[in-house]
C-alpha cells in the first residue's frame, strides 16, 4: 500500500514539475492594493469592538451609579439600627456601634462601714497603730454638640452616610462652664469652601473617513472649567487637531465652548452631560493658510460624560459624544467634509482647584 502511494506521488511530480499558469493582466498590481486595505479592515473592526465595549463599560458603570445612588439607604440604615437593638448594642451620634460597660460601683461596698457607737456618715479614727488608706476616684465629661439650623445629626443621614462623615464641618463645641465664663460664645463653624475652577487635559479622536483613506484625526488640549452652580458649568481652552490622509497633513487650532450639566454626583463617580461648539482655524499643511482660502470652521458638539474621582482634587474622565461641521469655502478633502456628523471620544484628567 505505502508502495502505490510512493508510485502515485511521483508520478504527479513527473507529470506537473513543469506546469504553469498564466496570470491576468493587473493581477499583482491589484494584489498590492487590496494588502493595504485588508489591514485597515482590520484596524477598523478593531476600533469598533473597542468602541462597543468601551460603551458597554459606560453603560454598566451608569446603571451600577443610577442603582447605588437610587437605593433605599434610609431604609437600610434603620434595619441595621434596629438590628443592633436587638442584639443588645447602642448606636451613637456619630454612628459608631457602643457596647454596654459595667455597671459602676456603689460607694456602700467601697466606704467602710461606721464602728458601735459611731455617727452615721462619719468616719471614725482608728485606734491601732496601723492606719488603713481608702483612695476614691471620681471622674466624669460632659460634651455638648450643636448642628447648624438646630437639627440633630444623630438622626438625619448626609447623601446615605454616617452624620460622622461631616461631622467637623456640621457640629460646634460648646465651651464648658466655668472655663470660659458666662460671656464665652461657641466658636463658629467651618464653613468648606466648594472649589469653583477645574483645569482639563484631555485627548481624543474621531471615526476615519472613505475605509481609511481619510485616516482619525488626533486631538489633544488643556480646557478651564468654571461651576457657576452645583450643577451647571461652562468650560472654554484651547485645542489641537491632526487631520492626516493620503498626501497631506493639516494642523488645526480651535477654541472650544461647552457647557456642562451634572445630573448625579457621589462620592466616588459624577455623571454629566455637555453641549455646546467649536471654531477651528487651519494653521499648517495647506498651500494657503490664510482666512480666504481656509476660513475658520465651525462645528456643534453634544455628549455625556463620566468622572471617577481619584481624591478631592483629580479625577479621570471619558467623554463619548457627536459632532457636526458645516461646510465651508474650503478646497480641501478632510475627514470633517467627507463625514460632517461623526462619532468622537475625549479622555484625559481633571484637576480642581
């Protein structure tokens, strides 16, 4: 058998060594074209799988936030109160759990108790040469607490935490009589000042144009942020756009103005909106690059946001949103005339100050 298979393989070798097959005309040159294009398929599907998990990520963390931030934590809050009720245990101001301590010591068992003949109440000397000591302690603190607006914090949680999270913010000493003096008055409290300004640097891209002939553009740039209230802010800076294609490589300058709405705000996450535009200016990469061959572009752009917050002062955040540019006099392709409305993600750091 191995024989016959011996005999079959050479005989396909004597009979095709020598074969050949014509080419059709074009069939390398077009070869080498579609190589490029099959990695830029790639390259596309890639940035779409991370597109969809990274949304999937936002969506997850918004839901976990939303179901965190929605939840019942005054009702929560009672039944471990009254849990620990139950088990014999006592709850404090300040939240923290107390145990019952023993129960003290009357005086009757410590005094020694008055001899024959002796008045009740007075100690009588001892009449032997050995004398006998009794040494009694007696210490005790008394500590007042006042919240501001004249409500008990004991009671009242601050956006589902202990009262003691806040405490030295909310609470003022009392000072104690007799060391002050009937004209001491409580010291004033603290009042913590909520930082106003927030500086930006942030990076980000855009969907590439025309399968990849229109490459994404890069951006990157350093905004200010100004919280007119808790909720609301306006943010202005200064941005940089590489637009890149076959043959060129534009520079672009622009002034971006957005305005920023908070809709929830925790301890560790905040999610917001933001809506507003930007004027881009091309500074390199065109034959001319004055306002009359390459006038100022205007662009709206609307998103939502997320920050994970680091400490009190830096924060990371991730903000997916759409744009749109309006046409203008300009001779030039970009990614921005072949796909006015695209998809775009900013990334970077917050700092507060």
């Amino acid at each position: 058998m191995k024989q016959e298979n011996d005999d079959i393989t050479r005989l396909f070798r004597t009979r095709l060594g020598d074969a050949e097959m014509p080419v059709r005309d074009g069939f390398w040159e077009k070869l080498e074209t579609d190589i490029p294009l099959a990695g830029q398929r790639g390259r596309r599907l890639l940035m779409f799988r991370v597109a969809a998990a990274a949304s999937v990520l936002l969506v997850l963390a918004g839901a976990s936030t939303a179901f965190w931030y929605f939840s019942p934590k005054e009702e929560m809050r009672q039944a471990f109160h009254q849990i620990n009720l139950v088990n014999g245990a006592n709850i404090d101001g300040d939240g923290i759990r107390i145990q019952p301590g023993p129960k003290p010591t009357p005086l009757g068992n410590i005094l020694p108790k008055p001899r024959h003949g002796q008045a009740n109440g007075t100690p009588a000397m001892p009449t032997d040469t050995k004398e006998d000591s009794i040494a009694v302690s007696f210490s005790f603190s008394i500590s007042f607490s006042a919240s501001a607006g004249g409500h008990s914090t004991a009671s009242r949680p601050d956006n589902g935490y202990w009262p003691a999270a806040n405490a030295a913010a909310t609470t003022t000493p009392v000072a104690a009589a007799g060391e002050g003096g009937a004209d001491n008055k409580p010291a004033a409290a603290k009042n913590t000042t909520r930082r106003r300004w927030a500086l930006k640097a942030e990076i980000g891209t855009t969907l590439p144009a025309q399968g990849g002939n229109y490459k994404m553009p890069i951006t990157a740039g350093a905004t200010i942020e100004r919280q007119l209230t808790p909720h609301v802010g306006i943010e202005s800076g200064l941005l940089y756009s590489n637009l890149r294609s076959a043959g060129q490589k534009l520079h672009y300058i622009g002034i971006p103005l957005r305005a920023n709405f908070t809709f929830v705000n925790t301890r560790k996450v905040d999610l917001y909106a933001t809506v507003g535009g930007i004027a881009e200016k091309c500074v390199a990469g065109a034959p001319d690059n004055g306002f009359g061959k390459e006038p100022i572009q205007l662009a709206v752009t609307g998103g939502v946001g997320i920050r994970y917050k680091l400490n009190d002062r830096l924060a990371l955040f991730a903000e997916p949103g759409v744009s749109h540019y309006f046409p203008t006099d300009s001779s030039l392709s970009t990614v921005r005339t072949k796909r006015p409305t695209n998809l775009n993600l900013l990334c970077g750091l917050r700092m507060t100050y």
